[in-house]
C-alpha cells in the first residue's frame, strides 16, 4: 500500500498489517513532529544510517537516510515503523526533499527501490485524477458527497468507464493506434471522433469504429443550392 501522509496513524498500519500486506506511506515534518525528532534522536545516539549517491549521466545528487525501528509518535510508542529521509539535488541546486515510513527493512539495498515506490503514488494519483478530470471523464470532487446516492453512483461509473478504457489501451490494437497515431494520446480528441461516427455512421463493431478512425474515410460534401 502506497499511501498520502493521512494515513500515517497506528490504526491504519495496524489494518494493513493484519492483511500481510506491507506500506510505504508519506511523512511530513509538519504531521509528524515526533516522528522526526526520534529519528534526530536516533542519529545523535549514532543510529542512522547515511548513503550518498552520484548518477554519473544526469548529475542529480541523492542523499539518503534510515533508520529502523522508530516509535511512531509519542502517543503510541509501541508502534514502530522504519523511517527513510530522501533529498535530490538537481543540477541546479534546487533541493527536493521526501520522507516516508515503512514496515519494509531499510538497507542500502532496498532504500533507492522503496524511493522509487514512494515516489510513484503521486505520479499515478496525478495522472490518474489529471485524466478524469480533464480528459472528459467529467470526475469533479463533489461525486464524493451528496444527502443520498447519486453522486457516488456517478463516481463509480465514471471509474468503470475509465477501467473499460484503460482495458482497451492495453489489450486492442485498434484502440491503441486509434488513441496514439489519429489523436497523438490525447482521450478527448478520441471522444469526440467517436461522437462524431456514432452521430453520422451505421457502426456495427467496435473494429470497425477504430478503422474508420484510424483510416480517416473521406468525408461527403453537403450540396448547396444556389438557385
């Protein structure tokens, strides 16, 4: 589970584990204060662990930090996560920082693919949501509330026909060259194309929707009486 510094609670983590499943989940110095201060603790006591990394090709510095078996927070003490602290430095100076908490082990040998995994959750959410909200899905926030059930009904429905899509990009040719070549990845353009066949076209199979998209039949010319 790769999850937002909301859930970084003992009742989450507790759920979690009583699954067997294992979390990376974000740390922020404002929410978690004392979470910091055990891991500064820690390092005093010389407890932490430091590894630095070059990448030869770009430049960009890596500077990382760990430590294993932390008290969550000062109010449930016998909770303990592992803590990874992660700056990037890019070839302008410009530093980004990141800190998560995990029950995965921390070496030098997991902490750049926990990074890595870390890392990925706002990439995914972000194009996700960038996708549904702005590629004519029509996902707006207020789907998540309402006196009854509408508008979680058309949240759900709005998620199905995404995962119907998605299905197809992965899975049909047809869509995929469709999407990719006639409108260079962009789903509204697709939309919109399709609106437009299904208005002005007898479409008997979904092949043969894609064909007309991807082979761009000639249109026909309205005749216009002058007389």
């Amino acid at each position: 589970m790769v999850l937002d510094g909301l859930y970084a609670d003992g009742p989450t983590i507790r759920l979690i584990k009583s699954y067997g499943w294992h979390y990376i989940i974000i740390a922020k110095d404002g929410n978690h204060g004392s979470l910091i201060e055990a891991v500064d603790e820690l390092d005093k006591q010389g407890k932490v662990a430091r590894f630095f990394k070059t990448d030869p090709e770009t430049g960009i510095k890596y500077w990382y930090r760990f430590a294993n078996d932390v008290p969550l927070n000062k109010s449930n003490p016998v909770e303990h996560v592992n803590v990874l602290d992660f700056v990037e430095t890019d070839k302008k100076d410009d530093r980004h920082t990141w800190s998560w908490i995990t029950d995965i082990p921390l070496t030098e040998k997991t902490i750049e693919a926990l990074m890595k995994g870390g890392r990925c959750r706002w990439h995914i959410e972000n194009q996700t949501f960038n996708t549904l909200k702005k590629q004519d899905y029509h996902l707006e926030h207020n789907y998540g509330h309402g006196e009854q059930h509408l508008a979680t009904n058309l949240a759900y429905l709005t998620v199905l026909a995404f995962l119907v899509d998605q299905l197809q990009q992965l899975g049909s040719p047809e869509f995929q060259k469709a999407l990719k070549e006639r409108t260079r990845g962009v789903r509204i353009h697709l939309w919109e194309l399709m609106k437009g066949y299904f208005q002005t076209w007898l479409i008997k199979t979904w092949e043969g929707l894609f064909d007309a998209i991807i082979s761009r039949p000639v249109a026909g010319i309205v005749p216009y009486d002058s007389s």
